[in-house]
C-alpha cells in the first residue's frame, strides 16, 4: 500500500485576524459612525476658529492708527518729498 503524501499548502487567505474581524458589524458601523461625526465637529471646530481669526484681523486692519499704516509701508516716502 502506498501512503498519501499531504502537502501542507498555505491557504491564499491567510491574513492577521483584525479587531474588525472579531467585531460584529452592528458595533462596527455605530463606530464608524461616531468617528465620521467626530471628524466633521472637529472639521467645524476648525472652521469656526479659522473664521473668528479671519474677522479678528479685519477688525485689527481696520482700526490701524495713520502711523501704524505708515510704519508698515514698504514705500520709501523721501523719495516723493
């Protein structure tokens, strides 16, 4: 009688088990739900700051004493004495 030689073959599917994998998908979709809202407050978040800097300036621009604004000028004005 001749034996059967079994070849151990490597599956093609062999991949790390992932914590996804051991969740149930009911749990993985409140999670990754709660992470897209997460991410679009802080998008928000971000958003509001940008906006309260921008009017902060504006504000700032706006209320520049005359030499401030001629403190900053690039121009050199003896040229035009």
């Amino acid at each position: 009688m001749k034996k059967k030689k079994q070849q151990s073959q490597p599956k093609k599917d062999d991949k790390p088990v992932t914590l996804g994998d051991m969740l149930n998908q009911d749990l993985m979709a409140k999670l990754k739900d709660t992470k897209q809202q997460l991410k679009a407050a802080e998008d928000k978040k971000m958003e509001e700051e940008e906006q309260r800097k921008k009017e902060e300036r504006r504000l700032r621009e706006k209320n520049k004493s005359f030499e401030e604004l001629l403190g900053e000028s690039n121009l050199n004005w003896k040229e035009f004495k």
